[in-house]
C-alpha cells in the first residue's frame, strides 16, 4: 500500500503554472529597472547631449562627446575629484583600523552578554540615514552649543568655528563619516574572525605569544575578503555621498568640503546643465568599476 502510494503521480497544483516563477520575480526585476537600469541608461543618453532644462527652445541635440571633453578639462571637476580622494584616504584607514580593534576585541573569549550588547549597538549607526548625520553632525560642531566645544572646553581651548573654516568643516565631516561606518568596519572584520577555525587559532595561540603574529599568519587570510568589500563598497559610497555633506556644509566654506557628489549636483540643479551632469556621474561610474577591479584583483584571496 505503501509502495504504491509512493509511485503514484502526484496531481498538479492548480495554482502552480509555467510562469509561475515568472510573476514572483516580476516585482523586484520592474523595481530594478524602474530606480536602477533606467536612471543608467537615460543618464549615458543625456550624457551625449545638450541637456538644459532652462532652454527647452533649443532642444536637446546630439554632440556626441563634447560633454566628456568638457569635464575632462574642467579644473573645477579635478578639483572636486581630488578633495574627494584626499576624503577617502582619510576616513579609510582610520575606519579599517578603528573596525579591526573592535573587531579583535569582540572576537576575545569571555564577557557574552557586554559583547552581545555591543553587537547591537554597532548597528545604531548604520541604521542612521545620511541626512540624519548631517543633523547630528550640525549639532555637534555648533560653535555656540555644540558637544564638540563643550568637550575642548573641559580641556581649556577656547571655542572653535567648525563649519566656518575650511580646516575645521573638513575634519567634521570626517568624524561624522567615521562615526557612521567604522562600525561597518568592525561586523565584517568580526564576520571575517569567525570563519577562523577554533582549532588552528587555538594551536597558534599556544605556539606563539605574539598577538601580531596571530593575526598576520592566522587571522588575516580570513580577513582580506572583509577588506576587500569594505574598500569597494567605502569606494562608491564616498564617490557618491551627498546627504551628509550638503546638510552640514553645502561644500562650504568656500570649496572646502565641495565632494565631487557635491559639484555635479551643482552642475545639474543648479545650472541645469544635465548633459555636462550626466556625463560627470557617468565618468564617476567608470572609475568606481575600475577601482572595484582594482581591489579585487591586488587583494582577494580565496581562504
């Protein structure tokens, strides 16, 4: 009876058709169409044009890559693109060195519950928007009320205009920046620390007492891919981050804080030229690619 229960066929759910899995994936391909591919692709298509929204009389005509010529020698446009870099290579090694101390100090054995509540706060910022940030980070630096000059206070240094000065408005949004994403840093380095197996750490641990020597021989292979991600993702991210900097700074005072993100919102909202716009986010999308290449091909290594 059994037997013949198991050979018998089963009847087909009425529900269940051949596009079936056709209509559950439909949802999520339109989203991604709609807010990701079409974006792309109108903006490569405007990137060749003469793209004013002011002037709609003259159209919008073909002129193939007189944008990207324009970009390419537009001071202000390398400018922009060098402060960000200059932004990158500032928040980033604090950021990964920060996440890595962290990182070790969680992976310690002992003290479940305070390293479980840590866990969850590491999240908090992550979980905060960017405009949120630039809120915050206008309350911190505030000349006249903000916690930052409390603090200095406390150390007897007088007030210090933060947003006002170039020096000082460009160190806010770098504190901010790594308030939000060391702890970013910090879940993929402990992720990373997991995947090390408990014997071969053991083992290293008794054979030798150097904690540097542990996490170079032992721990960083498993480390890397976590590296990897985070200097890609930090990558584009930075390339892109506006939210922040324009609630805090708007790129002032003067240029200071005046991030790439920054300057081609400029160009496109407040010039209106979209086609000189376009082909700057579309130039910024190639370099994000090659650095992404960059990355993973110096240093992925598969564990």
């Amino acid at each position: 009876m059994s037997e013949a229960m198991r050979t018998a066929p089963t009847k087909p759910n009425r529900g269940y058709g051949r596009w079936t899995p056709l209509w559950f994936l439909a949802p999520a391909v339109l989203t991604l169409f709609l807010i990701g591919i079409y974006p792309t692709l109108f903006a490569l298509v405007t990137s060749f044009r003469r793209y004013n929204i002011t002037r709609p009389r003259e159209g919008f005509p073909f002129v193939g890559f007189e944008n990207y010529i324009g970009v390419l020698t537009d001071s202000t446009f390398w400018s922009s693109l060098f402060l960000t870099a200059k932004f990158y290579v500032t928040v980033l090694p604090i950021q990964v060195v920060l996440g890595l101390i962290i990182a070790l100090l969680l992976h310690k054995p002992g003290m479940g519950f305070l390293k479980s509540l840590a866990r969850v706060t590491l999240v908090v910022p992550l979980a905060t928007t960017y405009a949120v940030v630039g809120l915050i980070g206008r309350l911190i630096f505030n000349r006249d009320f903000g916690v930052a000059n409390q603090f200095l206070g406390f150390a007897g240094f007088g007030p210090v205009d933060w947003l006002s000065t170039p020096g000082g408005a460009f160190a806010a949004i770098v504190i901010m920046d790594v308030w939000q994403w060391t702890p970013f840093c910090a879940l993929l380095f402990l992720a990373g620390l997991s995947m090390v197996p408990g014997e071969i750490e053991e083992a290293a641990r008794l054979e030798t007492s150097s904690k540097l020597a542990l996490l170079r021989h032992v721990q960083l292979p498993y480390l890397l891919p976590g590296l990897t991600a985070i200097m890609i993702l930090r990558s584009a991210d930075v390339l892109k981050l506006f939210d922040m900097v324009f609630v805090m700074t708007r790129g002032g005072p003067g240029s200071a804080t005046d991030l790439i993100s920054i300057y081609i919102q400029r160009v496109g909202f407040r010039i209106f030229d979209l086609g000189t716009a376009s082909a700057q986010a579309i130039l910024l999308l190639i370099i994000t690619i090659i650095i992404s290449r960059l990355y993973i091909r110096l240093l992925y290594r598969e564990v």
